[in-house]
C-alpha cells in the first residue's frame, strides 16, 4: 500500500491536496459550495486509510475541512460542517477506535503458520477485524485450501474488502459479539489492552484444539504454542492453541 512507501507527513499532504484540488473543481463547475465540501470531505475521508494509527487518520480527515473553515474561502451553512465527522464516523465507527489500527499484515508475515498451526482443507479461518483485507490476503497465502471469512464493523471497510478479497465471505460485525466456536482458526491484530479479552473469548468459545493467531501482542500469562520470529517490520506472531485438542 502507498503508506508503506510515504513517510508521514506525506501521506496527509497529498490526501490535503487532492480534496482542494477536487473542491475547487468542483466549484469552478458550478456545483454548489455545500456539495463541493461534501464530496472532497468524501474524498478526504477515503484516503484516511493511508493513514499507519487512528490519530493519523483522522487528521488525514480533518486536515481539508479545518483548513477550509480558517480560511474562510467558503460561505456554508452551520450544517455543512457536520459533513466531515458524519463521513469520518461512518468509516470509523466509535467502538472501531477503541479497537486496533487500521495497520496492514505484511504480505508475507504468515508464510510460516502452518508449521506451527496446520489446518485440514476446508477449514473455517477468521480475520476478527479485517480492515482493507491484508490479514485475509496472508492467510490465503499461508492456507490456500481454508475457508477463509473475515469480519469488519466499518461498513466501508467491509465493502472495500470484499471487493478486493472476493474468494472469501467477508461479513459486517462486531468481532466481540460474533460467535468464534465455528473456527479452526482466529486471527487478529489488537492493542496489548485487549488481548486478555481476545484470549477469554476464544477459550470461552472455540474448539479445543483451534488456534489463536495474534500478531505483535501476546495474551498475558499464556504459553505460546509457537512463535513467528520473521513477520516483516520486526513484528512477532503469537500463536496459542486451545487446551484440550489433539497433540500434534
């Protein structure tokens, strides 16, 4: 993705960019000056997801419509400024925020898995929060053969992930409501506050001997099955298996 090759700031100033450029455009078309702000706050918003932490997307969405209101260069009515945080609460719904980054899986950070977490054909793997579908697109690399189903509470995000990820079912949702015990496989990537969560859930619900895939954040006071010591960008993946299966 672009982020990867753009430091920051970057990525913003070229989000700040297009949406001024897109809003003058706009109005040199005549379209009226509320529905220009309408579509370049959509297009800001869109290349939100440029952005490596949720305080970056958000001023990747905020940085046009800010500077649009001190510089005056617009006469809008009251309401329009409820544009930019009623597009940005639509892509970033409030309880996502108090989940993980929008961070990418490297493409080849799971290579490696099943060594440590083999799967029969046709097993059920979940991607609890899969964003943009990178998480998805590794594990397809790792387990060809699994039924691979992510799950996203942003509507948006769910929408572009499906499109980008049609071989596999990609389902809107509250990770911590959906039911985990159909899984032979869980992956996520959470902050460190909420993987003894993560870990109450799986055992509370999934299979003994289905696995539990963190990435970067272990589960306190867990042993860990096995450990990715490879992921690129120096991030470790976790791997537990739930008590009670099977040795290998």
């Amino acid at each position: 993705m672009v982020r990867r090759f753009l430091p920051w700031p970057l990525p913003a100033l070229l989000a700040w960019g297009a949406a001024w450029l897109a809003f003058v455009a706009l109005q040199r078309a005549h379209l009226p000056a509320a529905w220009a702000l309408v579509l370049a706050c959509g297009l800001g918003t869109a290349a939100s997801v440029l952005g490596g932490t949720w305080w970056r997307r958000g001023l990747i969405a905020a940085g046009f419509p800010l500077s649009l209101a001190l510089t005056g260069a617009a006469g809008l009515p009251a309401w329009a400024w409820l544009v930019p945080l009623a597009l940005l609460l639509l892509v970033y719904p409030l309880n996502a925020w108090r989940d993980a980054p929008l961070f990418p899986t490297p493409p080849d950070a799971l290579n490696d898995l099943p060594d440590f977490a083999p799967l029969e054909p046709g097993a059920r793997v979940l991607d609890a929060g899969c964003g943009l579908g990178d998480g998805l697109i590794a594990l397809r690399q790792a387990y060809p053969l699994a039924r691979l189903e992510g799950l996203e509470w942003s509507r948006p995000l769910r929408w572009l992930c499906a499109r980008r990820c049609p071989w596999a079912q990609v389902h809107w949702g509250d990770m911590w409501r959906a039911d985990w015990s159909g899984y032979q496989l869980v992956y996520l990537f959470q902050r460190p506050e909420s993987m003894a969560r993560a870990a109450a859930k799986a055992q509370a619900e999934m299979a003994p001997g289905a696995w539990l895939v963190s990435l970067e954040f272990a589960v306190p006071g867990w042993p860990t099955h096995g450990q990715l010591h490879h992921a690129p960008g120096g991030r470790p993946v976790w791997v537990y298996r739930m008590p009670g299966g099977t040795p290998l």
